[in-house]
C-alpha cells in the first residue's frame, strides 16, 4: 500500500463506496498516519436519489462518523456538515466549495468578442448538473409552463443525462469538460433548485458559484449555504414559491441591463469569498501539524 509512504494522507468521501471503512482504519489505526478527512455533502444520510435500494444499504452510512472520529482533523464543505463532523472530532475546519476564477471560470477568457456577430434571439435560462440532481429541476416544470405562456426563452439544460419532461423552450447540451464553460457562458442566468430536508442542506451551492463567477445572477431555492451565497435582489435571487420562481424569472427576462450589473457583483463576490486565491491559505492550514 502506497500509503506508508506518506506522513500525511487526505481522504475525499470515502476510499470504497460500500462497506466497512477497512482500509480508512487501516491508514489511522495500523499505519498510525495523520488523516485529514475531507467531505462536501451529507453523506451520512441517504441520498433521496437511491432511497431504498441495494446500493443505498451497502453504503454503510454510519462509516463517516467512524473516519471522523480516527482522523486528525476533518474538512467540511459548510457549516452544517461541520456541526456534524464536530460530534466526533474537535479539529473541524469549515473548506468551502471554491471555483478557478482565473484560468476556468473566467468570463473575460471565454467571452464572445463584441465585434463577431450575434445570432442570439432569446433570453437562456441555464441549469447545470449530474443525472442525480435532475430530480430538482423537475420541481419547477409548471413554473415552466406557465413561464412560456408569458415569455419567449430557452432553458438550456447541461447534464450526462436528458431530463425526463420535455417542455417547448428545453434545450439539451451533453456535459463535456472541454466545453463545460463555453456552454455555460450561453446562459443569461443559472438556476439551482433544492428541496428543503436534511440532504439538502448538505449542498455546498456549486451550481451558483458557477454562475456567478461566470458573471450570471443566481436564482436559487434557499436552503443551507444557498443563502449564504446569493445575496437576494443583489446577486441574484432566494426563490421559495411557485410564485416566486416565476416573478424571479420573468423579472430577469425582461430586464436584461438588472441581470448584467447582478452578474458582475455576483463575479466580485465569488473572486473575494470562493476563489481559490481567497482561499488558499485556509485550505493549507489543514496541513499544518503540531
């Protein structure tokens, strides 16, 4: 095992998604070495994506208060997975979701030059995401709905799977890195939809980084770190309700210059509190031995 080598050895999540932590006791108890645990979801509770499946009982959830407990200290996306991992270890350090906003998540690198020509027609609604949180976006089809009946517009979706509805103003783009940011760069302004429960809460807000790093507004279900990121009516907007979402949404449709100066703020914000130069000396500090 390469891990003797090692003085210090960082784990992300888990080293084997089922079962006992084996080879996480392994590393802490027969090794002896340091171990900084590392994770940025609720990963001690079901996810609703695979409740009640084989997959879901194998995980063997209670393993991360285990790893907890044998690591010298522990790194947690936000607040709330910290008060977590703080029941069983008193070394906690709150390492947010940060974003490249130099050489990635840069609008100036990917923007298109002013003098080539321009054959957008409509306002583009953008969400980005795996095929396990596409569950969320399905909350706000009849807002969709009735969002078309008042609007023209296209709702870019950008994921390794299709959603499951089809609507009139859905637009399909197969998730690739090499044109991750090219196709979210489209977007006028991105959305993130949550439902309000525990493995919610555990969201360290990637999809509004994006977007705002990208100078797009946010719209966002306000739940967890979400309300920490978007500054509602600054930034972007704290969407609730049905309701809600459609104002929110057909307010940034037709008020083109709003979402513009929303953007650039919500790009100052992540460069200054989720960059990775804001926040390289904090990560580096889960290094610093005694």
């Amino acid at each position: 095992m390469q891990a003797a080598n090692y003085d210090i050895i960082f784990i992300h999540r888990e080293l084997t998604p089922a079962g006992f932590p084996f080879f996480e006791w392994f590393i802490s108890k027969v090794l002896k070495k340091t171990v900084i645990y590392d994770f940025d979801d609720a990963i001690w509770l079901e996810d609703p994506d695979e409740k009640g499946s084989v997959q879901a009982k194998l995980k063997w959830k209670s393993k991360v208060a285990s790893i907890c407990k044998w690591s010298y200290k522990v790194s947690a996306g936000n607040k709330y997975l910290a008060d977590y991992a703080r029941q069983f270890n008193d070394n906690v350090i709150i390492n947010p979701t940060t974003i490249d906003t130099e050489y990635l998540h840069n609008p100036e690198v990917f923007r298109i030059p002013e003098s080539a020509p321009l054959n957008k027609k409509e306002i583009c609604i953008g969400w980005t995401g795996s095929h396990s949180t596409l569950q969320y976006l399905n909350t706000l089809v009849p807002v969709f709905k009735k969002l078309e009946k008042k609007h023209k517009f296209k709702l870019r979706v950008i994921s390794n799977q299709k959603p499951g509805f089809e609507l009139e103003s859905t637009e399909f783009i197969h998730w690739q890195k090499e044109t991750e940011i090219k196709d979210l760069m489209a977007i006028d302004f991105g959305i993130m939809p949550l439902t309000n429960d525990p493995w919610s809460k555990g969201k360290c807000g990637f999809k509004a980084l994006q977007y705002m790093a990208l100078e797009k507004p946010a719209l966002v279900s306000p739940v967890g770190v979400n309300t920490k990121i978007v500054e509602h009516g600054i930034t972007g907007y704290h969407c609730n309700t049905e309701e809600e979402w459609l104002n929110h949404l057909s307010f940034l449709i037709t008020n083109p210059d709003k979402c513009r100066e929303m953007g650039k703020k919500g790009r100052m914000f992540v460069r200054k509190y989720y960059s990775m130069e804001s926040n390289t000396s904090n990560f580096l500090s889960l290094f610093n031995l005694p």
